[in-house]
C-alpha cells in the first residue's frame, strides 16, 4: 500500500476535519449582559433590602467583574460605606478632572481611610488631548460637554472596559430624569453590555440623611453650604431652598447630565 506525500495538499474532505478539529482563537465581542439580563436581576431581588441585594450580587458573583463609580460628592459615603461592608477591595473609580473643588479631594481621601478602601483608582484624562483640545482648560465656560467627554466619559470608558458592571449612586428622588430607573439596567454607553447597578435608586433624601447618622458618617464640606449635588467646581452652584437637588449643575446650560448618565437611556421597568 503507498505511503501517503507528506508534501501532497489537503483533499476537500481533509481540509474540513483538519478546520473542524483546529481549536479556534478568537476574541468574545458579545454583549456581557442583555436586557433581559436586567430585567432577570430586578426580578430577582424584587422586595430584598439594599443590604441584601448587594450581597447578593458581590458574593455571589451575579455580575462578574464589578466596580464602584463614585465622585465622593455629597451622599457618596453611604453606597460606599453599604459596599465596604461587604468587600472593601471592590474597585473604586474616581474621575479626577482636575476642576474638582479641593474639598472634594480632601473629602475623598478621609472617607478612603475611614472605610478602609484599599481599591481606590484615580482616573485621569489624556494629557495630549487635553493640551490639544482644552489647552486654556476653559473648555467648561463655552462647550461643558465637550468638556466631560474629554475629563469624564472618555476615561470612564476605558476604565470600565475591564469590568463586567458597575455600581453608581444615583437616586430617583435627585431630578426627574432618574425618577424611572431600576437597580439594574444595561449600559448603553457603548456595544459592552455592562450592567449598570443603582442600589439607591430606590433610597428618599429623608434615607440617605438617616443612615448618614446612624453610622456617624462624615459629610462633605459642601452640603452645609447649599451644595446638595457636587461635580466639578466650575459647574456647580448653591441651591436654594425647595428646588431640585441638582439644579445647581450646569446652571445656565440645557444639560442635565455629564454624560456618563444620559437621559433617555434607562429602561422603564
């Protein structure tokens, strides 16, 4: 019987067993999660506590990868306090624009050491585009949202792209466009399919002031000169009494959001 050529070329048929039996190499560019993925989580701790939700996810490893986007503004402490106690290295990302008031950056540091964050990551923007688009850094003052895509959205984004999810602080009761959102929900940012996790949407002021005392929490410097809601600090003014927590973000401008968060997104669920 012939020997086979090593050097002959592969028939049709052995070409198919020879792909068929090759272990193919590539890169999962489906979406982590779907909307039926959230809708799935908001059932699933439908009528469970804060707490219980949160161990849920964390401990039992419901959303992969998961980190905490915090600006260590004015009710910051509590999500990241309610996390802490579950896992204090649970990634903490924090955008530093270089506009944020120095009391947020001396806020930030107390409570780091005071819950014992040992995963707190500084993210900062490009510094070539930065010098290329915002070289005077007052970007703010006639294009604001050019201003958080270079300082905010764009490091978020490449931040996040190494989690599966993350965990914000919003809050319904803060303005009327986050008065529909669920716990959780998918990013639409971009194509990821992160799920994106709100554990206090559901939480009143009167909530947030309670647990803020009974864990003797400190409060940013700000809230007691009427700053309820604290970004950068060319964008953010005091607020009067009885007006809309947020109202003093971008005063003056249509824009309601940085653009992390944007209205019109969340599913209403």
């Amino acid at each position: 019987m012939d020997k086979p050529d090593p050097q002959a070329p592969f028939t049709q048929d052995e070409a198919t067993d020879e792909a068929l039996d090759r272990k193919v190499d590539r890169l999962n560019t489906a979406p982590r999660f779907s909307e039926h993925d959230a809708v799935r989580l908001n059932r699933m701790f439908r009528g469970s506590s804060t707490q219980e939700m949160l161990e849920g996810v964390i401990k039992g490893d419901l959303a992969g990868d998961l980190a905490v986007v915090s600006s260590f503004g004015a009710e910051s402490v509590v999500l990241l306090h309610l996390i802490a106690q579950v896992d204090p290295n649970v990634p903490v990302l924090f955008l530093e624009t270089g506009k944020h008031f120095a009391e947020t950056l001396r806020y930030r540091d107390e409570v780091a050491k005071r819950l014992g964050l040992t995963n707190l990551n500084v993210l900062t923007p490009d510094a070539d585009e930065l010098a290329e688009k915002d070289e005077s850094g007052l970007r703010w003052s006639y294009d604001p949202d050019g201003c958080c895509e270079i300082r905010k959205v764009k490091p978020l984004a490449k931040a996040l792209a190494h989690y599966d999810g993350s965990f914000t602080g919003r809050k319904a009761f803060q303005s009327s466009t986050r008065a529909q959102l669920p716990r959780f929900e998918v990013d639409t940012s971009d194509e990821q399919g992160r799920l994106k996790i709100n554990p206090l949407i559901d939480w009143s002021a009167e909530d947030i002031v309670a647990y803020l005392e009974d864990h003797d929490l400190p409060r940013h410097p700000l809230v007691a000169q009427g700053f309820p809601s604290i970004g950068c600090e060319p964008c953010t003014h005091r607020v009067a009494d009885g007006e809309d927590p947020r109202s003093g973000r971008w005063k003056g401008w249509d824009k309601t959001e940085c653009g992390i968060h944007k209205p019109g997104e969340e599913p209403f669920l």
